[in-house]
C-alpha cells in the first residue's frame, strides 16, 4: 500500500522505492513521537506523503539526475 501511494505521488517505481525506504528511516528516527502518535496508521502515511514530496521536488530540481553525460565535443 506505501509503494502504491508513492508511486502515486513520485510518478516512478525506483523513485517511490527510494521513498518508502525513506520513510522507514524517517519513522525510525522519531519512533517516540509515533509511539505517541493519536493515529499511527495516519502518522505513517504523512511520513511517506512528506518523503515522496521531497524526493520529487529534488528530481524536478534537477531533471538530469541520473541521466548518463553527454561525451563532451573537442
């Protein structure tokens, strides 16, 4: 279900992978403030909306990331 929302959002299966991923580490970091969380399952998906927002903004930035260098003329 996170993999389907962040593909939803990123457009990409590699880029909502990335952000799933992400998302766990997120939830890792602050596992306090989500053991305290009134509502988890909502807790999680607003880590992986907030990941997946992220990593989209940065691939908009650069629209070359990972896109092989054309060999340079001489």
């Amino acid at each position: 279900a996170l993999l389907g929302v962040a593909r939803a959002i990123t457009g990409s299966r590699s880029d909502a992978e990335d952000a799933v991923q992400q998302t766990f580490l997120d939830l890792h970091r602050s596992r306090h403030a989500l053991a305290r969380a009134a509502e988890p399952r909502g807790y999680v998906y607003r880590t992986l909306r907030n990941a997946a927002l992220r990593l989209r903004a940065r691939r908009r930035e650069d629209p070359l990331d990972g896109v092989a260098a054309e060999p340079e003329h001489r």
